[in-house]
C-alpha cells in the first residue's frame, strides 16, 4: 500500500499552499501544517489510529481537504477496515474524479473488499486517461471476470485485441470464459485467431489441433497435425497423435512399432513416453507370447538402457514384468526403482502387492515396516505388514498393526473391506474357518485376489472342495498368480 503514499506529502502541501495568500500565514495555517506533520509522523510509525485521529482533526479545520480522506483511506485498509476504507476513498475521488492515485487506491480498496464492479467502475475512469495501456486493461479483464460479467471481459478482450493482436495471456482468458459458458464455436476461434497471429508457433497450432479432436472434429485436427509436421518434423505431439490416428484399424502392436523412433528420440521427453505406454502396460494379459507383450517388453527395455539413472522406467518396466506374471524380474525392478528415489509411495504399494504373489512373507514384512518409516498415516503398509506378521506367526504383533490399520482406515469402505479380510485371516490361522467365511460373506463377489484366495482356503479347510475351487479361479482371473495358487488350482487341494 506504500505505492499510493509516495505522493501525499506533496498532496497536502500543495492543497494548504492553494488555500493560504501569499507571505501572509496565519495561526490556522501554521497549526494545519504541525498536525500534518505530526500525521506523517504516526504514519511512517504505522500508528494508523493516531494518523487517523490528526486527520480528521484537520477534516475539521478544512472540510475540503479531499487528500485527507485519501489519506484515511490508506490507513484504514493498513488497518484491514476495508468497509471504511471504501467509503473514505470514495469521498475522495468526489471531491477529484479523476485523480489518479485516489481511483488507484480505490480499486485496490474494492478488490480487497470483493466489490469488483465498483473496482471496475474506477479503473475505467483511469482507462477514459489511458485507453491504450495494455496493463488496465489486463486488469479491467481480471476484474470483470471475478465480478462473472463475462460479457464486459470479452470486450475489454476485444479491444486489446484490436490494440495489439491476440495473445497468449488474452486467449487464454477467452478460453476460460468460454469454458465456463460452454461455448466451444468460441473457443476454437479464439485459438484460431492465436495462430493466425503466430502460424508457425507449433505449440498453438497442436493445441487447435487437440481442441478440434476433443470437440468432434478428427479431419480438421488431422490437417492441423499434419501442418505441425511440415513446420517441425520430429514434433511429438503431432507424431504421436497422427500414428494413433494411422493404426486405428491395426493392432496395438503395431502402435508400439510405430512410435518406437520417436521414443528413441531425444527430442521427446521421457515422461510423454511413459504417458504413451501406460495404457497399453495396464491392458496386458499374461501371455508371454502376445506379440504385443513382446513389443512393450521391448520398448521399456530400451527406456531403462536409454534411461538407466531415472526410477520410473525401472517402475515401468516392473509394472510389464508383473503383468507377465514375471514376478521375480518386476521385484527386481521395483526394488531398483525404490533404491533410487524412496519417495514413490504406489511402487512400494506395488512391491509388497508383488512379494504375496511370491510367497515371500519375510521379505513383505521387511518392505512393510520400511514403507510403515516412510509414510505412516497411510493404510497399505499396516495392511501387508499384518498380513507379514500373520505369515509368520507373531499374533501379538499383528494384533497391534490390525489395530492401528482399523484407526487409518476410518470409514473408507476399500479400506474397511481389507480389514475385514485380516480379520479373517486371523481368524483362519486359528482354524476357525466357520468365522473366516463369516466375515468375508459381504465380499465373496469382490475382485481381490487376496480375499478370494483365502476364500477359497476357508472352503477347503470345510471339506467344501468344489467352492474352494471356485473362489481360487476368481482369485487368479482377479490378478492373483503365485505358484502355490496355480497349484491349489490344478490339484484341487489346499496346499500351505
């Protein structure tokens, strides 16, 4: 607020300067400028009160002084007293309409105070001065669009459009107005018009491009595309999206082939690289086989030689690994990714998801209590160390996690549903397969490889061969694919 106070001195010196005959100072004179003076003082001492207090002393010496108002004004929002701050300055710029430190201080005022039209209304009486400056009327746009008159943003817009040609900053507040008012005609032509100011910025020219695609119109973003690869060959964007276009009809393995220059190319960053290839990895069966899986095999083991200090190509590759059902390479992987940056919470998440499906308890209960260190108001880590300790038999100490995982887990209903398959698992370990089944009846259509093993464990520990059967097949085609399910599921039996 010390912007607006830089020219008060000379203010207030010039209104009593006016306002006294020449050499001739009277008593009334001499005692408007002690208190002035005296009023500086409190205000660069940030006495705001005292300030206050001398002004109006002097309000009552001068009723005219318009300085003195503007002067209480300022110290009453130093004060964060925005109401009084308002109507002080508007008493002001009554008395100076067209003052422009009073109707700067006027705006800033109502905007603190949320009145944006009145905002508003000031800052056009500075832009009837100055209807060129670019930056009022940034600022008249920023107003009326927190007052929603949108309309009267779009013209302010207007004008710095035919002041200075579209922009960056002003298209995107045309993008937003139409947004909010879904108005997508609007949108497209306000990008359109961006690049015919700069046709050969390609960064513009693939956002038309994307906005065509995502409002319908394919043929009109494939030439915009296509225009991006004429200016700029090797651009990304316009690659990828006119390959995903030419493979439509094709496989996903032909995609993968057909992308693989551009994922060698250093031009391409590697996090679009990953973004490309995650939803193929998350729609991978477990056939080693599948062509496709043999490309994206492939192709993220380039990225780890092309990538090798970088963990999320380890953690990918680890997610394609454990799809494979690989499960020894994909901890591997994931271990490599988690020595290099401890921070990934969904790969230590994945880790211990990856050593049940090993039947490596002891190796889950070291990754658990690590994961517990690093984040421990999370849910999964108490989850699987449970699940660890049960495994190994320390009842006490699982008791202790089971608890603690109940207190995380609140009313999230996943989580709930997780506790309910420790429960039963405890119960399980001490042969009490009639309550097992008891509190997993709620769940028995849930797609959890861990709830529907154990299930199937509580059946056949019943003498109830066929469901067990049943539940273990749901368990593997819910993810589930350790060696020790795949023989449940082949002998028939239950097999500790």
């Amino acid at each position: 607020m010390r912007i607006f106070l830089l020219g008060v001195i000379f203010i207030l010196s010039h209104h009593f300067a006016v306002n006294a005959q020449p050499g001739i100072y009277s008593e009334d004179d001499m005692k408007m400028q002690t208190i002035f003076m005296d009023a500086q003082t409190a205000k660069y001492q940030e006495k705001y009160e005292d300030q206050i207090a001398l002004l109006n002393s002097l309000l009552e010496l001068d009723r005219s002084c318009d300085a003195c108002h503007y002067e209480i004004a300022l110290a009453q929002f130093e004060l964060k007293d925005y109401e009084k701050a308002s109507k002080s300055i508007e008493k002001a710029i009554s008395a100076d309409p067209t003052n422009y430190g009073y109707n700067e201080a006027a705006i800033v005022i109502c905007k603190e105070n949320q009145e944006y039209s009145k905002a508003l209304k000031y800052l056009q009486a500075i832009i009837k001065e100055s209807p060129t400056d670019a930056r009022l009327l940034e600022k008249a746009v920023f107003l009326a669009n927190e007052d929603q008159k949108y309309d009267k943003a779009l013209s302010f817009l207007d004008e710095l459009d035919r002041l200075y040609g579209p922009y960056e900053r002003t298209t995107k507040w045309k993008l937003d107005i139409f947004e909010k008012t879904n108005n997508q005609a609007g949108q497209l032509e306000a990008v359109e018009k961006l690049v015919k100011e700069f046709p050969d910025n390609t960064r513009f020219l693939n956002n038309l491009a994307a906005m065509n695609a995502d409002f319908g119109n394919t043929k009109k973003a494939m030439e915009i595309w296509k225009r991006v690869i004429e200016i700029e060959p090797d651009n990304p964007d316009a690659n990828f999206a006119i390959l995903s276009s030419d493979v439509d009809s094709g496989s996903d393995q032909q995609f993968l082939s057909a992308i693989k220059p551009l994922l060698e190319s250093n031009s391409v960053s590697l996090d679009d690289k990953i973004g490309a290839l995650i939803p193929y990895v998350q729609k991978m069966n477990s056939d080693a086989a599948d062509p496709q899986n043999i490309e994206l095999l492939k192709v993220t083991d380039k990225l780890v030689r092309q990538y090798p200090n970088e963990a999320k190509v380890f953690a990918l590759r680890g997610d394609v690994f454990y799809y494979l059902k690989n499960y020894t390479e994909a901890d591997m992987d994931y271990g490599k990714t988690l020595s290099m940056n401890k921070g990934i919470k969904d790969v230590w998440f994945q880790k211990m998801i990856n050593e049940i499906q090993l039947n490596d308890y002891q190796a889950l209960l070291q990754t658990s209590n690590a994961a517990i260190d690093y984040f421990p108001l999370q849910f999964e880590p108490y989850f699987y160390n449970t699940i660890a300790l049960l495994k190994a038999k320390k009842f006490s100490l699982a008791d202790q996690q089971l608890e603690e995982a109940s207190f995380i887990a609140a009313k999230n209903p996943l989580s709930q549903m997780k506790i309910s398959i420790l429960q039963a698992m405890k119960s399980f370990h001490e042969s009490n397969y009639g309550e097992t089944l008891d509190l997993l009846s709620d769940h028995s259509n849930t797609q959890d490889f861990i709830l529907q093993e154990l299930l199937g464990d509580a059946y056949a520990n019943q003498g109830e061969i066929k469901k067990a059967v049943t539940a273990w097949n749901k368990a593997k085609s819910s993810g589930g694919g350790s060696q020790i399910l795949l023989k449940k599921i082949s002998e028939e039996k239950y097999i500790n």
